[in-house]
C-alpha cells in the first residue's frame, strides 16, 4: 500500500509539474520564440552532449578518445533499422569463405612465432631446421564475399568453456591440433593430461576454461589392419568398412565438438571388406577384385564413420565438422624419389588445378558431408565442413620440404604437412567463424 500511495502522490506532483512546464513553454513561445539566438542553440546542444558525457563516460574526469565518443554518442543515436540484424544473418549464412584468394599482410597473418609457442613439434618448427625465408607468413585469406575475420583466442575459450574438443584423424589432423595449441596458448597455458605410449592420442586441458582439447588418432577412420609377411610389415592393408576404429569412437560420447579428417593413407595398397569378405581394392592388381581406387575407398570410410555419429544414441556432439583435403605439394618427383617443395609464395587461382586428384577427393568428402547433414537434421545433429582444400592448393610455400630435422630420414623433403607458424593457421580462423556461423543457426 504504501508504494500505491507513493506512486499516486508522485503522479500528482509530475502533473503539476508538467501543467507549470506547460504554461511556461507557452510563455516562451509567444515571447521569446523569434530571439532564440544561434549562440543559444549551440550552448543548448553542447550542454546535452556533455551530460550524456557524464552519464556515460566511466571515468568523466578522463580524456576521451574518439571511439569512446563514438561508442557514447551511439547511446542517443536512435536504433538501426530492422534490416540490419537480417544483413548479419545473409553475411554469415551467404558468404563462401572458402571460395577467395590469398593476399599480402605486411604486419604477418601469424599470432604467434617457433619460439613464443613451446608445443610446437620439431618436425613442424621449420625455422629451427635452418628455413630462412619468411614471406610466406606475410599472407592472409580473403574471401571473394566478405572478410574472414582472424582468429580470436579469448573469444574461442570463451566459446568452448566447460566443453571437449576432438581431432579425429591423421598426423595432418594434429598438424591442425598443433597450430590451435599454439593459439589457444597465448591467453592461457594448457596442461598436458594424457600421452599413449606411441603419442597417438594426446588431451590437453585449460584449466581456466575448463576445456579439454585432443587429438584421436587414426588412419582410416574404421578398422584396419596392415598385413604382416613373414614377421614383416607388407605396406598392405586391410579396411573393414563396417567397422569403425575404436581408437576413436570410444570417445565419442564425451564429446562436444569434432573435427573428423583422413586421406593420405589411402594411397597404398589395400583391400576392402564388408561382412561379406573382400569386396575391393586400392592399388592391388587381384584378379577377381576390382580396383576402386582411391576415392571410393575414402567416401565409404567418411559414410561409415559419418553415419556412426549420426546414429550415436549417447552421444553429445553438438557439432561435427568435415575438414577437406590437404593437398601435398611434390614437385619433380614423389616423396621417395627426390620431389621437392621449395616455392616460397603462394600461387594464384588460375595456376592451380581444379580437375585434380585433390579436388575430386574434396569433392567426394563434401557430398559425404551434406548427406550426412541431412540425416542430422531430423536428429537433431549439427554438421558442417571446413573446405580448405582450395586455399591450400595456392600454398605449396608452406609445407617444412627440407627443413624438418628427421635423422633417419635425409635427403627426404615433408611437403604433406604444414609449418608452424604458417597457413595452416588459418584453418583456426575457418573453424571459428565456421561455429559462430553453426552457433547463430542454433539461436535463430
């Protein structure tokens, strides 16, 4: 009761005040309506702008600069139309990041250096094997559409708190895991929680985020088997593609995020089967089984494992994400008969090859994707793809070649996987803006 009096005793007071406010407005307009000096109106708005000043300056005793005055004017400023938060929306649901080109960034693409991140690899520390050129830093990615905004560390643990993170792949998904460790670092130094003997499968923990981020190792994605011959290791294998590795999938059900990604070790021999027996092969020359090749071998690893997380009852992930192939970059010759990768700048989009092997992989592993993304949907399961592939065929600059320190290996150039620092990095910035872009598609 005593509020309804208060409020009925102020509502008559603010009415008087209000019929006072009346009378003298209508004074002021008969009498003083044509001597409203120019110096009067000036004072009158600079007075305004120095109250709102006071309101809304933290500290009004402090110089202002003038993006704080911008961002305290925009407070009176009146609110934009309704078109704009539809404009966000087209941008981050219409712009191909993946289809652009590289251009120059003289203050460098990279955040961090081979000596400010301790985790880098040795094999991926290109600068510590004697590299002496550093052009190829001095890069970023620039979508035809729009811009791809670099990767924010604070924002990305800010994103993921209380979550798990997975890589699930090959040496060139750790590759990734590597360059995001180094990142990630630089807001906050992550403990190392787990290694296997073989340092396959690797967890690293934020504490202060309370996220966990790793790496699951395998090679094809489902089970496979090398042959051994007389006591030896035969370089052939055996792929059961209704089975899926469990070096992987018995961690899926803690996970909140995927990043799932193989290729290269399917350029080998090897023999596919289902429940069946042997239905296939890769590189074998069998009578009686029919060479697929490699692209088949590869799609129907994606679907099993795809389709293994899209029918994982106890699962959590909240997103998956398909990352595109990695394209090698050999040149006069393969890995073990003297090919190179010496260049030391990126190539232009009418230098590389869209008809090429590495695009028709890509190709296959973005139709696995959609399919499993329309399976997802009416379970309520998010999948997306990070399509590096393209940016990737322009940087044959990026790979360590020579400069990658193996003792048992001389003579041999890596151009598989990528230096650290260098652009793989931006597969980081792709990832973020591709779970922002997920993230806004949840809330809309």
């Amino acid at each position: 009761m005593k509020n309804m009096k208060s409020s009925s005793s102020s509502s008559s007071f603010f009415q008087d005040k209000i019929h006072n406010y009346n009378k003298k407005e209508r004074w002021l307009n008969s009498n003083m309506g044509k001597k409203l000096s120019p110096f009067f109106l000036s004072s009158l708005l600079a007075t305004f702008i120095f109250i709102i000043f006071i309101l809304y300056s933290p500290n009004p005793l402090k110089a202002m600069s003038k993006s704080d005055l911008d961002r305290t004017l925009a407070l009176i400023k009146p609110p934009n139309n309704t078109t704009f938060q539809g404009d966000i929306q087209d941008e981050i649901l219409n712009c191909d990041l993946f289809k652009g080109h590289w251009i120059p960034d003289l203050q460098g693409s990279s955040q961090y250096t081979n000596s400010s991140c301790t985790t880098i690899p040795t094999s991926k520390n290109c600068f510590h094997h004697g590299r002496k050129d550093t052009d190829f830093l001095n890069w970023r990615w620039k979508p035809d559409q729009c811009d791809l905004p670099r990767f924010d560390p604070k924002t990305f643990l800010e994103f993921v708190q209380g979550k798990k993170l997975a890589f699930i792949g090959d040496s060139v998904a750790r590759n990734h895991m590597e360059s995001l460790l180094c990142l990630l670092s630089k807001v906050e130094t992550p403990e190392d929680h787990y290694k296997d003997s073989e340092d396959r499968k690797r967890v690293w923990y934020f504490p202060g985020h309370d996220f966990t981020l790793m790496i699951l190792w395998t090679k094809v994605l489902v089970k496979g088997e090398e042959r051994v011959v007389n006591g030896s290791s035969s370089g052939i294998f055996d792929l059961h593609l209704n089975k899926i590795d469990e070096e992987w999938s018995r961690d899926l059900p803690s996970l909140d995020y995927v990043i799932i990604s193989v290729a290269h070790w399917f350029f080998r021999p090897i023999y596919l089967h289902d429940d069946t027996g042997v239905v296939g092969c890769v590189y074998c020359n069998t009578p009686n089984v029919t060479d697929f090749g490699v692209g088949f071998a590869l799609k129907m690893a994606f679907r099993s494992a795809l389709n293994h997380i899209n029918s994982c009852k106890k699962c959590r992930v909240r997103v998956t994400l398909l990352r595109t192939f990695s394209p090698a970059h050999f040149e006069n010759g393969t890995w073990n008969t003297g090919g190179r990768c010496n260049r030391t700048s990126p190539l232009t989009e009418a230098e590389i090859n869209l008809n090429s092997n590495e695009w028709e992989l890509r190709s296959l592993q973005m139709e696995e994707i959609e399919k499993a993304r329309t399976q997802g949907e009416k379970k309520g399961k998010r999948f997306g793809v990070l399509d590096i592939t393209r940016a990737m065929l322009m940087r044959p600059d990026g790979h360590p070649g020579e400069f990658w320190g193996n003792k048992w290996m001389k003579g041999y150039n890596d151009c598989v996987h990528w230096c650290l620092p260098g652009p793989i990095d931006v597969w980081n910035d792709f990832l973020m803006a591709v779970l922002r872009r997920e993230a806004a598609l949840l809330s809309w």
